[in-house]
C-alpha cells in the first residue's frame, strides 16, 4: 500500500523535506474539515443551521433599509429522498447589487457587519456562505440566488459554488430578467443533507421563538409536510413599527488593546494626537483627549505618525485610567417589555406573566442590554419539569449548547426558592415556567462560530441575575397570592359544607322552623366569614 | 457627536450603499476580535495557550525528524510588571529553514498538518501564529525567532509581526549568525500579557502533564519565581525509544462526503475511475473499486474527466456501500499501557494502578485509538472528591471546558457504582482516584480552535466507556479484596479480644489449670478461624 501514502512524511526528516509540505490552508478548506464549529456537525442541525443564517440575514437587510420584514421559508424533502432537503428563504428587503451577490453568498469571511460596532444578527461575515458549502459538500448542488434592488431594474439570477481552495465564489450561471416578481428583495435556495423532525431545536421551534423575539416580522413558513396553502404556518406582526435603529458607534477607550490602538493610528485621518483620539473613540471629547494625554505625558499636539512605541505604551495605559463616560447605547435595539409580553402571551399560554428589560451596561468596552421574560403556571406546562429557557442573542433564538451559554449560568446561579421554586442544587429550578432571555449587544462574545453559546462574561451574568431577579419577585408574588387564594377557597369550601348540618342539628335541638334554620345558617355563615377575614 | 458615526450605516439604506460596505474579513482579524476561540479568552489562559502552542509544536517537529525530544521552557515577567510575560520554549527538533520561518510564525492557517491524515499535536496551522498575535496585541513587541537547521549551517535570527489586515507576515528583523549555540534547534520568544498562577489549569500543571503522556520527553521548566538553577524543574524522559512512528494514510471511504470526492477527482492524477479509487483511498483494492463501480453502475475505465454529476452521486453512495477494511491504524501512535503505568506511577502516589489501551477503531472514516489509565487509593486523594480527569488528545493535555469533552460524557455516563465507588446522578463518581484518558487519532474533532475538549462523537464516548470498564473492573477487585482484608483484620482483632476471657471463665467454671486453659483458649481460636474461613 506503499503508494497510498504521501511519500513526503517520513521519520527522520530534514527540516528541508518539512518545508516542502508547509503550505497555506484556505478558510474555508479549514471550515469544511470543521464544519462542527458553525453548526453543521449532523443533519438535523445543518439543516437548522442553514435556516437560521439564511433567516437572519433577511431580517437584518430589512431592517438595515427599514422595511418591516416579510420573510417565507420553504423546507422540502428532495424528490424521492428523506435525507436532502432544499432550503429556500424570500425576504422583501432592499436586495443586492449584482456584483455583491457571488463574494456574499459564495465566499467565507465577507460581509459589512464585521468590522462596525452595533447590534445586528450577523457579525461573522461566515454563516450563509458556509451553509452554501455545506450544501455543496453533501449533495454536489450550487446555491441559488434570485435578487433585486428596485422595480426599475430587473432581477438577476445566479448559481454560485465555492472554491474551497481558494475560498472564492465561482459563478457557475448569471442572467438577468430570471422570474422573480417582487418589487425589491431577495431569495436563496440550498439543497444540503438534512434531517427534519419536529419538537425541540427543530426549524419549527426557531421559527416560533424568532417570531416571538421579532414581533415586527411577518413570517410564512411551509414546512415538509405542508400539502396545501392552509398548512402553511403563519406568524402575523404583531405590530408595524420597526425595532428602534441600532446605530453604529466608535470603540470606547475601555475596550481598546495596544495592537488595536496602533492599528486605529494607522489607519486614521487625523493628523495630531489629541484630534487622533476624539475623532476615533467614542465619548472622547477634547477634555478628556487632553487628560489622556496628561496621563500618557504625551504631546496632544504631537504628529499622530511620529507617536514612539514607548508613547504608545503610555497613551494605551491611560486610556483605561482616564475616566470617561460608558460608551453610548444608541447602538443597541432592544426589544421592550410591551412586545416581550405580547410575544409571550401570544405564544405560551400561562397564568401570569412579566417582562423587565435593563438600562443598557458594558463589558469590555462593548455595550449591552439584558431583558427578560417570564410566563407561569398553567396546564400547558409541567410542574415538575425543569424550566424552559428561550434564549436569543440580538433576537435570534439559540437553541444548541444550552448548558454552556451565559444565560444557562445566570439562570441556575440565581436562588429560584427565594420565589417559591423547588430547585435541585446547580440545576434548572422546577415548575411551570418559560424563561425568555434576550442578550443584545454591539458585539456578541459568542462560544463559537456556530454562534449557539454566549461566553461567561461576569458582567453579563451579573445583568441577567438582575433582571431574573426582578422577574422573580413579581412572580414570587403572584405565586404567594395564588396560594393565599387556594387557601381562602379551600376554608370557604369548609364553611360552606358544615353550617347546614349545623343549621340541620339547630333546628332538631331548639326545634326551629324552616325559616329559622335558614336564618340561622345564614347568620353563622356571616359570622364565620368575617372572623376568617379578621 | 455625529462625528464619530459612521455615515455609511443608516436606515432606510439602498442595496447600492449596502454594497459599499460588503467588503472581506481576514482570518487574523477575525480571529484578533474572536480571541476567546482560540484560548486566549483571559490573561491565566492565554500564559497556558501560549505555552501549549509552542510545546506542542516543538514535540511534532522532533518527532517528526526521529529525535528525542528535549525541551526547555523559560517563563519570566517583564521587568517592573506582573501582567506581562516573555514565553521562551526551545527544542533539539530539526530547525526550520529560513524561508518558511516567516510564514509558520507569522501567519493564521498555514502549515503542513491540516492537509494529512496522521496523528499530530497540531493540526490546523493557527496556533503559534495566533499566541504571536496576542503577544502583538497585548504587548506590541514582535515574536523572536532562532533557528538552525545543521551545524554546518548558521542559525537564523528573526523578528516577525503579523499584518492582521492582510494575514501575512512581516520581517522586521532577520540576520544569520545570531549566537543560538545548538546544533539544530529552534528557540521562540512570545511576550505577552498573562497572569501567572499554579495550581490546575496552570502552566506547571500543563507541563506536568506532558512529561506524564510524553515519557520520552526531557523538559526543563524554569518558572517566573525559580531563582537559581536548582530552582528549576526537570522531568526527565523514562525511555529513550521514541513513540511508534505515526504513517500518514489516505481517507478512508467511509468518510468521504460527496464535495471532497469532486475535489479529490480535481485533483487526482489518475486517468480512469478505477485507478482513481484504488489511488487515492486506503484499503480500496482493484477488487473493492471494481465493486464500488459496479455498485454505482459506472465503468470503472471510465475516464475521470469525463464522469457527470449523476455518476459521481451514484459513486459517493456506492463508497458508503461498499464491504471494505476498516482504515490502516499505523497512523496512530499510541503511549502503551506499560508507559501509562510507568507514567502515573511517577506522578501519581496511589496503592492500585491499571491501565488499558483499547484496539484501533473508527469514527467517520477517522481512525481512533482510546488509552485509559487508573490511579486508585492513598493518602494524596480525597475520598469524598470527585474524581480527577486528565483528558489527552494526541499526547497533549487538555485543561480546558472539561464538561464540554467526549471524555467526561463517556466517565459520567459511566456506572461506576457497579465498581464500588459512590456515584451522584449525572455525574463524576467520588473517590481517591486519578482517571487518565488519551484519545489518539489522525484527526481529533474539537469542539473549537483552541482544542480545549473533543465533540461528542458516539463512537468516541463508546470506546473510552469501554476501556473505563475494563479498568474498573481490575480496580473493583482490588477493592473488593481491601475490603475483605479490612473485615478479615477486623474479626481476628474480635477473636484475639474475647477468647482470652472466655478462657479465664472456663478456668474459673471448670477448675482449669493454667495449661489446659491455655490448651482452650488455642483451641477455641482454631476452631473460630477455621468456621470464618469458610
């Protein structure tokens, strides 16, 4: 089997014979070997996957041009298979320009929501096009992508495939004038290898929980199974308004490290320090340049491109001792307690419900903002069960990775018993209750690529402890009242079942009338009554 | 402060200016803002990442060019700080020629690992060139590099950067003749910001480990606090023999998804389908690809060239079909039971060890080896801990996101109470035990890039159960057999207590003299032993 083997890898080599095998490894070669690590370790959740970056893409272009979203997803079975399925996502949003469409969709590491700082869905710039190569892998099919901009200009048509070698799009057909009659919008289709089954992490399930997180979506979804026009599901907006816009914002002095500092001098306009400083950061007005540079014994004055290594020292340390505002939160879009209740109470059916959402805060220099719902008791829900989170990060639901996330911590590391909740030691607290939890931020410290987890800031875990916290009160409350009632309910049931024998027993001892009887009966119940409300 | 906003990104933005800001991400700046991915999440991590990098590559080269490794780690803070750190790890391995020095150091995924199925420490070209680029990041100060390839040759002398834009790198300093005494070697110097912290989950604790899975390895470590030489810590190598050579092999066809049959169609230099099969795949003999053919109903002298879309898909089906070998295993390159004994016999004081290497076998046509050994008992381990795990992956420990590893999953899943150890549901069983776990295999799937745990693979977690069982079972004996010895001293000491008394009665009762007494007393015993025996 001698010529199976590279030749190349022998013991006892020279580091020549090494250097002959050292070579570049595309990224998207790399992501292909390790396709796990964007969430394409097996059908059920490549086809999840698939959906959720073609869905979140939609929704950002939507709300990037501020149309509210009309989003359709059809899922089908391909002819005469169970295990591929072709995965097709209409948005109307604003469309690409044609030449964006093949680097976009058939390129990994592309995009515009990489390098600004403000809440979106995507920030990679990875995960549609790795959901295209992910179909190209398993089924050989390119992606297919119908777009337009505007109803003056007619739509473009492309199937696109990857060259993972070069991890460059390789247009496989363009035209113009392709069938596709909407005003502006756009529309993928992937055929990949899948697995579709219904419950929990399913399609379904994340198309629900977007739904509830995005009340301004309106979402049509035709599911495998779906025969007719009337399987379809439908999820109408519950309101017009679109999500207050995130804007984009500066790096704050807080979150800045010595490499990202020389880079932002480098590539800055600005000609002095001092303008260098309030032109690049945000919240650095000229007082606090100046200061920086007092700390830093800087020059404000002195030439941005004459700044020594030991300057730069200087400036980097006293951009984290300077005190400065927090960073402006303008950049984020969070989704507010009125809509969070509405979602819930549309979606989960439950006795009571809350909804807190906190003043926006900061983690290494990137804002965020914590919200929470909950909805509790009713029949829909187990008792005993541990409690279902729903989590989502800049309102798309993550539904893998549960126990590693942020969220999950927050969630076991708060004392539930403090509102009446049986929990077991470092578990989920037991009862009938849905956990809704929204994590918004400029920049999402994900787990990784497959974006299912959010990492273990404190600052994070602290917020959302917070605002669980306030949840858990009112519910506490609600829950005490609850029981004060079943109690108030169980002594009347008392009252009203023993007065009449009373009464029966009154009347054959004193020998009452009918009248009598009932009036006393009558009587003992008043009495009875506002003793047990003393 | 509209200034500071970038104007490009606004509501009710067109395609057109959309478009303006789509533009490409590298791979170092990616991985520069996603740090956390990598293991360089916080200061302790990211000292112990630094440090694994560079052992882990200076164990492959060496074993790579048949040297015994010998491997010297220097960690010292910067001058006048305690957050800054220079990483200093020098090897005895083969060198690194001049021009490839650049591109190892100074580069995200480049390499001569990932495109090999074999086993190897590294595999993914990231991680030396990622811990450089923190160092850049946190410190500013450029990695140093000196190598040499002979003694007849002058070493090399580098200072490289990394163009995070650009992913390349960029020499700032290169001369030849530097004083770099060796006869062939390479020495890497990273400074960067880290905390410094024994204990687990710290360089000493990660060090400790290699020299345990790595027993031909003599590493010398010289902490930040060593002040003197003899301060140093020296483990020495317990064999000469190097590790059995690791063979590169071809892909298996049973992992063959249809997107890299394509690729390896592109890029075979066979003519006809047959010799293609027979070429590139292991364990594909003329007999087995005529049946792959026959299968697929393709001519098996078809030209390559000339195959389309619906042959190829009947091909990549008729690969997954076909009766053919499990892949050859000599790409694995196992420790021995004999050496994880040895192993943990040194590090690890305990009154019982065992140990088990398991047979090769097969994940996703990935061939896989699992070794598991056991340190039970003494005075150095609580009884009423938890376990401890040492999890390996090619020879390296794993620190990191323990709950998160197959290996867990496979020792929680395990019963352990059948081996007389206490066990809480749904986790790690208490003990005074030690638990090493190495999972050996061409191509280890992390959970991500900083390799800290290994996905949840079926077959994976089977096999380690499968070994966990076989150690438990010897431990369980020697459990049982203390634990009978502990009972048997129990009741001689029961014995030896009250027969001297019931002698002194039946003296008294029965007028013994001295010496029958006596004669009754050893009687009496022998009968007892004798009815406990049975």
């Amino acid at each position: 089997m001698a010529s199976k083997r590279r030749t190349t890898a022998r013991r006892g080599e020279s580091a020549q014979q090494m250097a002959e095998r050292q070579r570049e490894i595309s990224v998207s070669e790399f992501f292909t070997k390790n396709r796990h690590l964007l969430g394409f370790d097996n059908p059920k959740k490549a086809l999840l996957t698939a959906v959720k970056e073609a869905v979140d893409n939609a929704l950002d272009a939507c709300e990037e041009a501020g149309i509210a979203p009309d989003v359709e997803v059809t899922l089908k079975a391909v002819k005469g298979t169970d295990d591929r399925f072709t995965v097709t996502v209409r948005d109307n949003g604003p469309g690409i320009v044609a030449r964006q469409v093949p680097h976009v969709f058939g390129r990994l590491l592309y995009g515009s929501k990489f390098h600004r700082l403000r809440q979106s869905r995507g920030q990679q710039g990875i995960g549609i096009s790795a959901a295209g190569m992910y179909g190209q892998l398993t089924t050989g099919k390119p992606i297919r992508v119908w777009t337009r901009t505007s109803r003056r200009k007619p739509p473009d048509y492309f199937e696109l495939r990857i060259d993972t070698k070069r991890n460059r799009p390789e247009v496989l057909h363009h035209k113009q004038h392709e069938e596709f009659d909407v005003a502006h919008g756009t529309q993928l289709e992937i055929t990949l290898e899948g697995r579709y089954q219904r419950g929990r992490q399913s399609v379904d399930d994340f198309l629900l929980q977007c739904a509830v997180a995005n009340p301004h979506l309106r979402l049509v979804y035709d599911p495998p199974d779906a025969a007719t026009e009337e399987q379809k599901i439908v999820y109408e907006r519950a309101t017009t308004e679109l999500p207050i816009e995130a804007k984009e914002i500066a790096p704050h002095p807080y979150g800045v490290e010595l490499g990202m500092l020389l880079e932002m001098m480098k590539a800055s306009a600005a000609q002095r320090v001092s303008s260098f400083l309030q032109a690049e950061f945000s919240r650095v007005s000229k007082r606090v340049a100046d200061e920086i540079c007092r700390l830093a014994e800087v020059d404000p004055k002195a030439k941005l491109r004459s700044v020594k290594a030991a300057e730069l020292e200087r400036l980097h340390r006293a951009l984290s001792k300077v005190k400065v505002m927090a960073p402006p939160t303008d950049c984020l879009s969070p989704i507010g307690e009125e809509l969070i209740l509405d979602g819930l109470q549309k979606e989960v059916e439950a006795d009571f419900y809350a909804a807190k959402t906190r003043a926006p805060t900061v983690y290494r220099g990137n804002p965020f903002q914590i919200e929470v719902g909950v909805a509790y008791g009713g029949e829909s829900m187990g008792a005993e069960d541990p409690v279902r989170l729903m989590r989502f990060a800049n309102r798309v639901p993550l539904l893998y990775q549960q126990s590693a996330c942020a969220v999950f911590k927050a969630a076991v590391g708060t004392d539930w018993r403090k509102y009446q909740l049986t929990q077991p030691r470092g578990a989920l607290p037991l009862g009938p209750m849905i956990v809704f939890i929204h994590v918004a931020s400029a920049w999402v410290p994900f787990t990784s690529e497959s974006k299912e987890a959010i990492a273990h800031y404190p600052e994070i875990i602290k917020e959302i402890k917070l605002a669980l916290q306030e949840c858990g009160r009112e519910m506490s409350h609600h829950i005490s009242r609850k029981k004060r009632q079943a109690v108030e309910a169980k002594k009347r049931s008392y009252i009203d079942s023993f007065i009449p024998h009373i009464g029966d027993a009154l009347r054959d001892i004193l020998a009452l009338s009918e009248k009598d009887r009932e009036k006393a009966v009558s009587n003992l119940r008043d009495v009875l009554e506002k003793s047990r409300k003393m």
